[in-house]
C-alpha cells in the first residue's frame, strides 16, 4: 500500500522530524500557516481516528501534548488551533490520521475553529440532542 504518511514516518522519505516516540512522530507542515505548523502522525496506518486501535489513541494525544509544549517553549507563541481534517469534505489531503499543531499570535489574522464551517442543521439543540443519544 502506497502511503506517503508511512513513508516518512518510517524515514524511506525524508521530512522534518521534530518529535518521535514509541507511537507517533511530529514534523513540520511542508505547507506551514504559521511559524512551528507541526503534524503529528501516529506510526500505525489508520485513515482516521475511527480507524486508530483504541489503545493507540492516548499515546498519539500525549505525543500532541508534548509537541504542542515544545512549540510553546521553543516559539514562545501566545496560543494554539490543535484540530484533524477528518475525510474528503474536511480537507484530509493524506489517508493517515494527523493531527496539525499550528501556532497563532497576537494578530495572525486567523479565525477560530467555529470560522471553518457555517452550516447549522436549521434544527434546535434539543433535536439534534435526542438525534445522537436516543
Ligand atoms: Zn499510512
């Protein structure tokens, strides 16, 4: 199976690795939106989070928590958007989950995750509520 996320993560192509452990490795967005924009991917192949075996899931959350304090210790930025494109509709360019890591200052004119999308259902929280549990 052809996959560039398992290619760098086993280092048969070259990337810029910040952080690795025994589950995941960080490296820097080839195409950054801010200084230090890292990914995170674990080293097993899961399209996304559905896909990733339970017991990997808190090994690659620590990994973006160890990462995202090397960002702010060695960038010293004044936060952070953590988020995953999940699927084709979201932006997932590569088939194997990532998590990016991205930066923000003080007037980087970027938008908060709620500026991604605007397309509520029309129906009330109440609806959608009793949609998901029941
Ligand atoms: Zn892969």
């Amino acid at each position: 199976m052809e996959c560039l996320f398992c290619d760098l993560v086993s280092k048969k192509k070259p990337s810029h690795i910040v952080y690795e452990d025994d589950s995941a490795v960080a490296m820097l967005d080839i195409f950054p939106r801010s200084q230090g924009h890292t990914i995170v991917v674990p080293k097993v192949h899961a399209e996304t989070i559905l896909d990733l075996p339970d017991d990997q899931v808190g090994p690659l959350f620590l990994a973006v928590k160890k990462m995202t304090q090397i960002l702010k210790n060695k960038l010293n930025p004044d936060g952070f958007t953590i988020g995953i494109n999940h699927g084709k509709v979201s932006g997932q360019a590569i088939d194997h989950l990532h998590i990016h890591i991205i930066p923000r200052f003080k007037g980087d004119n970027g938008g908060s995750i709620h500026t991604i999308v605007d397309n509520p259902s029309g129906m009330s929280l109440e609806e959608v509520e009793e949609k998901i549990i029941s």
